[in-house]
C-alpha cells in the first residue's frame, strides 16, 4: 500500500511526481481522444446500453473500496464515464452546452491547484485577484463605471436572478434582513424569461402568485405597453413594484427585450406615482456575450460577415448597447463564453447595492474579520465559493474582444443560413423565432404546409394548435433515435399561440437547434437537411401504417 502522502502532487515541487501526473493526464486524453468520431456527437458514436435497471444495479453493486485503487484502474473508471458521453462537437444542436477551450482548461487546473476560496483574499489571492479583473474586464464590456461596480462568480444565471432580487429587497426595503420579506412586493419578467425567476421568488417568500407576466412581441421581446399597464396595475392596487428581469437573449429564441424602453417605463411611472426606482436586472445569462459587438466597426466590417449576418448583428446591438441601464447582469461562461460548468457572473452597477446584503463581523467569526485581507466577499448567498473567476479570467484572455466576435458571429452566420436552407427545402417547416436573430433556430413541422403566422396571429383552433404539437412531440421522439448523428434539441414551449375558438394561450412545441461548437460550418447544414428528411420520411410512414391522428404529406 502506497504512503498517503504519496496521493498528493508533491510538496517541493519534484519532477518526478509532476511526471507522474502528466502522465495520468495524457493517459485520460488519449482515453477520451479514441472515443471521438467527429461525425458523431457522442463519445464511443453511440450510447451507453442503459437497459431499464441499469441505475438500479449501480445503485446495488456500487461500495466505496476498503483499499484505495491504483490509478490506472481510477483512469480506466473515469473513462467508462465518459462512454457514450454527449460531446459538443460539430453536429451537437441540443440546448446550449459548450465545448470547454483550452484556456479555460488551463484556467481550470489553476482553480484546482490553487484551491483558494473566493470568499477572502487570505485564503484565495489568485481568486480575488481574478474576480476584480473579471469585474473590470466585463464592467467595460457593459458600460458600467468599473469604480463602481461590483461583481463576482455565483452559481449560475439562476443565482445571480435570486442575488440581485435580494440586492432589490434589500435596497426597497433595508431592514429585511432582520425583519422579514414585505408583503406587498411584484416583479414582472416576460412570459418567454428563464424559470429562475419564479424560482427565486418562491425562495425569498414573496411568492409566485407575485410574478407578473408580461406578453410579448412577434420577436420575442417583452411588450412595454404591458408591462406598463401591468406595473401599473400593481401600483394601484397599492402593491409595490420591485423588480424587473429583463431578458437579454430568451434561452430558447433569443428574444432581446429592450433595454432602454424598459428604463425609460420605469422612470416615467416612477415619476408619475412618486414610488422608489423599480431594480431592473438584464437577464443576460445567454446573450450578455453578444455586448461584444458594442464597439464593433460596424462601417468598415473588418471580420467580413456577410450583409445578412451584419444585419442581424446590428439588430441584437442595437439592443445590447444599452444593457448598462440595468442595475445588474450576468454572463454565463458556461453557455457563450467556451467554459465548463459552471462559471457564471454577477456584475451589479452599484456596489451599495451588493454591500447591503453584507453579513456582520460578528456573524462571520473566522473569515474575513481580521487586519489582514483586504477582499471578503460578505454579501454573497453562498459561504465556500469556488475560484471559478479564474477559469473566466483565463478564457476572457485567450480570445479577446476579437476572437468572440469571431465565433459568435459565425452562430449567427450559420443561423441564418440554416433558416433559409431549411425553409426553402421543407414546404411544411416554419421559423419559429424568425424575428431574433441569434445563435437558435427553433422550427416546427406541419402536416401539410405550414401556417405559423395563422397560428401566431391567433387564427387556429385549440384542436389545431395541439394536433401540429403532437406530430412535432412525435418528430422529438424520431430525432432522439438517431442522437448518435445530430444532437438535436427541442422544447415544448418556444412562446405560446392564443386559440381563436378558447381564447387560451397554447404553448407551442418547436425543434431547437443550438449551434455552440467552433467545429460546426456549413457543411453541416447539408447533414441537418439530410436527418431531418429521413425522420420525416419515418413519421410519414408510421403515420400511414398507424392510419394514426395525423397525416404528413
Ligand atoms: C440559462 C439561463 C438561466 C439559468 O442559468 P443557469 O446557469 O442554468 O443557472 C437564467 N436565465 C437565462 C436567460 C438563461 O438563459
């Protein structure tokens, strides 16, 4: 049996032990290298065989070992992880999930070597150091004073929407903390935002029958006359109006909403009922990373995107531009920003604002109470926090304002060519976010030719809405077969369609392509093309044989 320190890298810094786990490394990325195929997004091209009581017999047959294993047989486990894994590679479309780059690899390493913990300096310098690089670095990108802004790493775009309805509470009203949640607060958010919201008022017991709801656009953004007559509405019933998610990128279309008309209702019903500024927080956990066109030439062009592309990057800035209106934001690395779970990013505009959700000194005996450190993170929810702000740091490094407009220019390239590809071969296929433009292209199929904007307009039936969610349920089922090709992905609620005969708001199911990989060109739309008419070609005939509900012509 080994000595236990042997299990450690080593204490004076020796080659031989520094050999040793480079060669496990290698060992593990040899591994993971043999299981990929570049036309399949699975590892090993195909799933693991998870026969119905597979999780039950790992449940049974699973103990923690008496001696500890050598480490060939730990790799050789790790790897069997990893069989059949999803890889983001270049025919990976299901919901955003990135390949994680190099630098945040590195970044990531540096993390686990370092083990500092970001709550204080004294014990995570290297962390500290990068969260305040990290906040300058993005304050910039936003337009946020970077004197006075604060920010730092969280878990997840969920936890920054649950951070800054505190940060909300907290500044409505100062006393909270001690005395509880007021009874009488409303936040709006539209009805295409990110569930983390009504999450977030359940957690903070304000309650979700508080969350209003705002329609929106044929483009998916939240409608202002609503929202304002909603506010409204809330005010005069002497209910206070708190907070307002604005969503910057919907997770499942990339809607915008925007920002500025946002601002501009808030400040005018401010005024107008003399009430307390309303907390607006840009739920940018999606498409914060798109800010990186702010200051592109958009006159000289100089990374060449096509006149369409340009457009349609000129559309999102034109949103974008103004995000630092909002009182806070988030960027999920995770998600745009090419690194692993999870690295996302709280960045408030105002550091009063975050500080006012400080624990005391002497509720936090052993941490950051001492004359020494000079960085203690007190306000955030979570105690024990991750240097993950060095992952972000690392990757912000390695591509620069340039690479990002790079690669998110490219989704948006190829986006936008897939959409006329698709619409063009498929006469029974519509766009079902085809006014936001973005790195998603969710489309639905119909039975015969395709009626999106009779069914958006509100000029179908219940009956019919439902009959064309049930053959796109049904086409799911066909694409999740053949996950060894095409990942694909799919929602069951792109934005909802009112029934012309109930007056109900039905939601509408849609197929979701994601793009998130460098590895994906246009070569690959002709592979979409090709899978998606062999699985129309198998609902056709399993419609026939079944002489089932539905019919595709
Ligand atoms: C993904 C997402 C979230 C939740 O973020 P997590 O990192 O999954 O916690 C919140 N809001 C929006 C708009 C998102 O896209």
């Amino acid at each position: 049996m080994k000595e236990i320190s042997d299990l450690y890298p080593s204490q004076d810094g020796n080659k031989n032990k520094r050999e040793e786990i480079i060669n496990l490394m290698n060992h593990l990325l040899s591994n993971m290298d043999q299981m990929k195929n570049e036309h399949s997004p699975l590892l090993n091209s195909k799933e693991k065989d998870r026969h119905p009581n597979y999780y039950e017999q790992i449940t049974n047959d699973t103990v923690i070992p008496n001696i500890g294993e050598d480490y060939s047989t730990i790799v050789k486990e790790m790897t069997h992880l990893l069989d059949g894994h999803p890889y983001p590679n270049k025919n990976f479309f299901g919901n955003v999930v990135t390949t994680p780059s190099i630098a945040s690899l590195i970044g990531t390493l540096t993390m686990c070597l370092s083990n500092g913990n970001s709550i204080w300096d004294a014990y995570g310098t290297a962390a500290a150091e990068a969260e305040i690089k990290v906040t300058a670095m993005l304050s910039e990108l936003v337009g946020y004073n970077r004197q006075e802004s604060l920010g730092y790493s969280t878990w997840g775009g969920q936890g920054a929407v649950f951070s800054s309805l505190r940060m909300a509470i907290a500044r409505h009203a100062p006393n909270y903390k001690e005395e509880g949640i007021p009874n009488n607060l409303y936040c709006f958010a539209s009805e295409l935002s990110h569930y983390s919201l009504l999450r977030s008022i359940e957690a903070t017991g304000i309650g979700t029958n508080h969350l209003m709801k705002v329609k929106v656009n044929e483009d998916h953004s939240m409608n202002i006359d609503d929202l304002s007559e909603k506010i409204e509405k809330v005010i005069q019933k002497g209910g206070t109006p708190l907070y307002i998610a604005a969503t910057t990128g919907t997770t499942d279309t990339f809607g915008i909403d925007h920002m500025k008309e946002v601002k501009e209702t808030c400040i005018h019903l401010e005024n107008k009922y003399a009430i307390d500024p309303i907390f607006i927080h840009a739920d940018s956990a999606m498409g914060g990373f798109y800010a990186f066109f702010n200051n592109y030439d958009f006159n000289n062009n100089p990374l060449a995107f096509s006149n369409d592309t340009l457009d349609a990057l000129i559309t999102i800035q034109d949103r974008l531009q103004h995000l630092h209106l909002a009182d806070s934001v988030c960027f999920d690395f995770h998600k745009l920003g090419q690194t692993p779970y999870v690295n996302s990013f709280l960045l408030a505009k105002d550091k009063k604002d975050v500080s006012r959700l400080s624990i005391s000194k002497e509720d936090s005996p052993y941490i950051g109470d001492r004359s020494y450190g000079n960085y203690h993170t007190s306000y955030t929810f979570e105690c024990s926090r991750s240097g993950s702000s060095i992952v972000m740091y690392a990757t912000l490094l390695e591509f620069g304002i340039e690479g990002y407009q790079k690669l998110l220019g490219h989704f948006l390239d190829f986006n936008l060519k897939l959409r006329s590809r698709l619409t063009s071969i498929f006469p029974n296929l519509a766009i079902t976010n085809k006014f936001s433009p973005g790195p998603i292209t969710t489309f639905r199929i119909y039975q015969g030719s395709e009626n999106w904007d009779l069914e958006r307009k509100g000029l179908l039936t219940e009956g019919e809405i439902n009959q064309t969610n049930d053959l796109n349920k049904k086409i799911f089922e066909y694409m999740g077969e053949v996950r060894d090709k095409i990942l694909w992905g799919d929602t069951s609620k792109v934005c909802y369609a009112e029934a012309k005969d109930t007056g109900c708001l039905v939601p509408i199911a849609s197929t979701k392509l994601f793009i998130t990989s460098p590895f994906t060109t246009t070569d690959e739309i002709d592979t979409i093309v090709f899978e998606l008419e062999q699985i129309l070609k198998k609902a056709r005939k399993h419609s026939e044989a079944e002489k089932g509900d539905y019919v595709l012509v």
